[in-house]
C-alpha cells in the first residue's frame, strides 16, 4: 500500500478516535458535571461509551479498519497479519485523535468544568470524576478502595474480552455478522465490559482513550494525572497485555475447533 493510501488510514484512525472521545468522555461530563436523577450514573457512562464506540467504527471502518486502539493495533499485528510497519502510525493518530477529542469535550464543558475546579472527566482509575461524585470517597469510594494489581488485572482481563467480541465478530467461521452489522457486537463487548469489569479500573481497555485525554487534561489544569504508577501500569501496559492474551485465547480455544468443524 503506498503513502498517500496509509496516510488516508492515519486520517481515518485520528477522526475515528477523535469521535470516540468527544462521545465518550463527552457522556462521562454530562453525566458527572450535571448529575440528573433520571440521566445519571454509571449505567448511563457505559451505555454512552458504548454508543461512542459504535458511531466511531462505522464512521472509520472503510477509511482505516477502525481499530481506534493501540492494543488492538498490537494484537492485529501479532496474529492477524496487520504490517508491522503501520503500527507506530496507526498508534500516533489514535493517541493525536483521542487528544483532540478531549480538547472539544473541554470546548464544549469548559464552563461546567472550570466552575467545578477542573475535574478529571478524561481518564479512568483513581481520581476519576464518578470516585467524587457518585462514591463520595472512604467505602464507597470504589475506584479507591481497588490495588494497583487488581486495577491492571482487571484491564488485562478487560481488555482480552474486547478482543473476543472484536475477533468473533469478523469471524465468517464462527457465528460473525454481517459485514455491515459487526460494529454493534464490538460496542456491545464494550458494554457488557463495562457493566461486569468497569468497577475495579474504570475500564480504559485502550491505551489512547486514556493517554491522550489525560495529556490534555494535564495542561488544562486538572490534578495529578500523572501521579503514581496507575496512568501507565493499567491503561497502558495492562491493556496491551490483555489484548495479546486475548487473540492468543481465541486462536487456542475457538479457531481449532472453527478449522475442525469446516473440514
């Protein structure tokens, strides 16, 4: 593929990325900042970041495979046949994407967040807006009350389901879908990701969803972004981690079993 081809593919990838985190940490604002009793809580986040997740990839599957994740990126590589030479461009213009995403979140909730003393509404774990608003701290306080170990085993684990909806959904040996239904499987992992395993970690399962916001964030003035060693043991290392396992699963348990039964 030449370059003016892999350059459409980055474009793809940061306007994919970029609508998953205006919707995405978009709904994480809303919901956090402007608290309703009917549109509120951590039922309502999820259900929006699985919408995000949905829009993003029909928006930029035909321009770049909406992959809109460096850990999938990675996994893609490794068992998939992805160019190993695409995967530091395809992983720059998702981290680029999910920045400018944040910044039109910001655009948009700059009022509400600036009267709230610049809450953080970009990135997942501890510190994030839901450990204040809806757990109120001390036993409550779900997010704070989880090890560092259990955050990244979480997004390991996290992150390797997603690779099981993603993989099973293009599979034309297994179930699959459709060609033009398979993105509702892929928000729906998402979903049930973040209803079963979101509590621990704040399921980042994406390294440039949380690493570019939280760039952002920083230089808006949000505090301690950066603090610890949870910003890259968990949405970093750990969903990467995750991703691997996750196709590396797949093709021990499920793909066996798909050859055998077409034979």
């Amino acid at each position: 593929m030449n370059e003016k081809s892999l350059g459409r593919e980055v474009i793809g990838e940061i306007f994919g990325t970029f609508i998953l985190i205006v919707l995405g940490d978009g709904v994480v604002a809303n919901v956090g900042l402007a608290p309703r009793a009917l549109f509120s809580g951590w039922y309502w986040v999820t259900i929006g970041w699985a919408l995000a997740v949905i829009v993003a990839v029909y928006v930029s599957n035909g321009a770049s495979g909406a992959h809109l994740n460096p850990a999938v990126t990675i996994a893609l590589a490794l068992k998939r046949g992805f160019p190993a030479k695409k995967i530091v461009p395809y992983i720059l213009a998702q981290v680029v994407g999910a920045f400018l995403g944040a910044l039109v979140v910001y655009l948009c909730y700059r009022d509400g967040l600036q009267a709230a003393g610049m809450p953080n509404v970009w990135t997942s774990g501890p510190g994030s807006v839901f450990g204040q608003t809806y757990w109120n701290g001390g036993a409550h306080d779900a997010l704070g009350n989880y090890t560092l170990i259990t955050s990244c085993i979480t997004e390991v684990v996290g992150t390797a389901v997603l690779l099981w909806g993603i993989l099973a959904s293009g599979d034309t040996k297994n179930t699959g879908l459709m060609h033009n239904l398979w993105p509702m499987l892929v928000g729906g992992t998402v979903l049930a990701v973040g209803l079963s395993l979101g509590g621990p970690s704040g399921y980042a399962i994406n390294p440039a969803r949380d690493f570019g916001p939280r760039v952002f964030g920083a230089l808006v003035g949000t505090k301690d972004l950066f603090s610890g060693a949870y910003w890259f043991a968990a949405p970093i290392v750990s969903t990467i981690i995750g991703a691997v396992v996750g196709v590396l699963f797949y093709d021990w348990f499920v793909t066996p079993a798909l050859k055998k039964a077409a034979q």
